[in-house]
C-alpha cells in the first residue's frame, strides 16, 4: 500500500528501521518538491533517508507510524547546534501522509516522539517552521511548545523569501550538572 494511502484503523508507533528508508523518501518527497514546509531543495532518495537514518539514531529518536505495514508518518529528533553547550536540545521534525493527517496521528506521534527525547535527557525540543503553517503551529501549541521567535525572510524556495519561526517546549528541568543524553 503506497504512503500517501494508508488504511483508517489504528496506527502503530515504533522506532524507525533502516527498510522503512524507501517509504520515508516517497512520503516525504512531495513537502520538498511541493511546498515550502522544508527548506530542502532536492527530495533525498532511498539511500540519503537510510544513510541519515544510520547517523542519527544512535543519538536521537527517529519514530515512524504505520497502519497495515504501511507508513504514513515519521517524526524525528536531530542535533540543534553543533556547539557542545547545545547538546542537551534537539529539533524537531514531523511529516505525515496527506490521507493521514486531520486525524490526530501527528499529536500521538510527535507526543511519542517528546517521550522518547526526555527518556534520552534531553532537556528541550525545538520546532523550526515555515511561516505561515497554521496547522503545525497548531500542532506544536498543542503538545505544549510556545513561541520563541521568528527570523524574518531567511528561507529562499519556490521564487520568494519565507519567514521561519522557532517554538520550544521544556522537556525536563534545567540542573546545574545535567547527564549528557543518551539514548535507550
């Protein structure tokens, strides 16, 4: 079943594999090539998804959703900076199928995703937008994010210039010695 037509049923949340590679490259082709939601301007094939995905997850949490074996959404944790002092902060990322949203799938995958960062000791998530985006920017104040910025103009795609706001949500106290995150 292709990712852009998922079945209604429920919808089962797990770790990404390295296979799902291929069914995160279509899913996520039509946000690079259609719209201005990424700033990528070249949609990464089969193998760039599977070699980001080799990367990253031994540090970050990469979650896709499935029904019926298909997936019809990935959300993932990456680095924010690279200055060591950000270490303890991921950004961000959510992409669903079309026939998957509008049903309340991004707040339980993007929730499962904020568990999974804290569970690492991470101490704040933030969401990079492009602006407008009333419905991530819904989505982000519903799991609780808050404003914490916009930089006007920034992001050049598609013949004109977008703003991109930042939103971040708390997901543990700040202490004075904090553990540097690990993943589980």
């Amino acid at each position: 079943m292709p990712a852009s037509e998922p079945a209604r049923g429920p919808a089962l949340i797990r770790p990404v594999r390295r296979e799902d590679a291929a069914a995160i490259a279509e899913l996520y082709r039509p946000y690079v090539t259609d719209s201005v939601i990424t700033f990528e301007l070249a949609a990464p094939d089969e193998g760039e998804i599977g070699a980001r995905i080799e990367a990253i997850t031994h540090a970050f949490p990469w979650l896709v959703a499935e029904r019926e074996g298909a997936v019809i959404g990935y959300a993932y944790g990456s680095p924010y900076r690279t200055r060591a002092a950000y270490r303890w902060v991921a950004e961000t990322g959510i992409y669903l199928a079309p026939a998957a949203q509008g049903q309340g799938l991004g707040r339980l995958l993007y929730g499962a995703l904020l568990d999974a960062l804290a569970a690492h000791g991470y101490v704040a998530a933030i969401g990079v937008l492009t602006l407008p985006n009333p419905a991530s920017e819904a989505l982000h104040a519903a799991l609780g994010f808050r404003p914490a910025g916009v930089q006007p103009g920034i992001g050049f795609k598609q013949g004109r210039w977008h703003d991109v706001g930042f939103w971040q949500r708390d997901l543990a106290p700040r202490t004075a010695d904090p553990a540097v995150p690990q993943p589980r």
